[in-house]
C-alpha cells in the first residue's frame, strides 16, 4: 500500500501544479458533467501496483479524449477515489493548505509594534522549520529576518549583511538597548532643564514675599495719630510740613496749599 500511496501522491501533484489551459474554457461543474458520461471507474485500495498504475491510465485516457484542462484534472480525478484512497486524498490536501498557509505568513512576515526581537526571531525561525528547504539558505532566512524588523531598527543595519538569524537577532537588541539608553538621557536632561527654569521662579517668588513682609513692617499704624504713613516718618515727630514734608516751613506756610 506504500508504494500505491507514493505512486498516487507524484501523479497528483502533477495534475495539481499544472497550470496549463487545455480545451474550451469551462467551469468544474461543466467538467464534471463531461467527465461523469465517460463512466469513470472508481479506485479505493488494491493490492497490486499494477491496478493503481491502470486506473491512473484510464482516467488520463479520458481527459485526453475530452481535452480537460489542467487546472481542473486533480479535482476530477478525485472525485472517483472512495475509501483508504479518499481518505488519503483529503489528508494530502489538508497537509497542503498548512504547507500554503505557513509559506504565505513566512513570505509576508513582520515584526508586530509589542513583539520584541528576540520574540520575533522564535516566531520566525519556527514558521523557518515548518518549511525546511523552502525557508531557505541560512543567509537567505537571516536577510528575510532582517528586512522583516521594525523600521527604525532596521534603519540601523540595512547596509550590513548577516550569515544567520542569530547574528541579526543580536544586532536588533543592541539597537533597541542604545535606543532605551538614548531616551534615559534625554530624560535625565529635561529633568535638569526643568529644575534650572523652577529655580529663578522660586527666588523670585522668595523676593516677593520678603518685599511683602517688608512693606507690611513699614506700615504699621502711627503711635501718635493712629494712622498709616507707608514708608516714611511721622511728620509730628520730625517737624516737617504735613503736606509736602518740607523741614523748611509748616503747614500753613506751604506753598501747595496757595
């Protein structure tokens, strides 16, 4: 049974990957309603390469006869497999659309915004073992890893040429730490910018209030009339004109009042 499997796997494939266009267009459903008249016979298991080898000829017979396209010959030709060999079938497919599913993310993959490098060279080298040869060489899968990172770190080493993953995967985290490293700086200098523009505000402040308490202390009410005079002597005292303070004259001699 093996060897009928491997014999059934290879003309398959064949019939998948063709991608010619024999005879008139036409969908599969008009294909099959062609392919059903020829009365195809039916393959299930058998015993004997032989058998496997003369079912594959008749149903090749008639897709010459009906100059069946080639896209469409797989589907046709399956569509008569019943027991172990449908069974087989229908794992072949499901084994190739993981092996589709798992090339198109490893050709299209990107370093998400949260994914760190060294999260990202695992993601990356498990699809890399899913499809063996098809990942390709070692430099081939460390420039696919490269120009798979994150922009601004890939902005760092477009230019330098790698032999494997690992060696891109250690140049991506030194970026991302000098990065970090750049930004602490940077922090730690505003911090400073910061407290050098608070500092002169807080002396002034402090001026503020001196001035305040200062001119509240040279305010305080007269112990002789009760009343305020900011800032300067009592005229009863010193005997200075009330209305303009001279010492020249009084009040009642003072030039303002004529």
């Amino acid at each position: 049974m093996p060897e009928l499997r491997n014999r059934l796997f290879e003309e398959f494939r064949q019939l998948a990957s063709n991608s010619g266009s024999g005879g008139t267009p036409i969908t599969i459903s008009g294909w099959l309603e062609k392919f059903r008249k020829q009365k195809p016979r039916s393959f299930s298991s058998t015993n004997t390469p032989v058998d496997t080898v003369n079912w594959i000829a008749h149903i090749e017979k008639i897709f010459e006869v009906l100059d069946c396209g080639d896209e469409f010959k797989a589907r046709l030709a399956s569509y008569k497999l019943e027991g172990d060999a449908l069974n087989w079938w229908k794992s072949y497919k499901q084994a190739k659309a993981e092996q589709q599913k798992f090339e198109w993310e490893y050709h299209n993959i990107g370093q998400e915004d949260r994914e760190t490098t060294n999260e990202f060279m695992k993601r990356f080298l498990r699809l890399a073992g899913f499809l063996g040869a098809k990942a390709g060489t070692q430099e081939e899968q460390a420039s696919h890893f490269k120009w798979g990172l994150k922009e601004w770190i890939l902005d760092g080493i477009v230019n330098t040429e790698f032999t494997d993953v690992a060696q891109v995967a250690n140049a991506g985290r030194n970026i991302g730490l000098l990065r970090e490293r750049n930004r602490e700086n940077k922090r730690n200098c505003d911090g400073d910018r910061i407290r050098s523009a608070v500092a002169p505000t807080q002396n002034s402040a402090s001026r503020v209030r001196d001035q305040r308490y200062h001119d509240s202390e040279s305010t305080t009410t007269c112990e002789i009339f009760g009343k305020w005079h900011p800032g300067k002597p009592c005229h009863k005292n010193s005997g200075a004109c009330f209305a303009c303070g001279s010492m020249d004259h009084k009040i009642g001699n003072c030039p303002r009042k004529k």
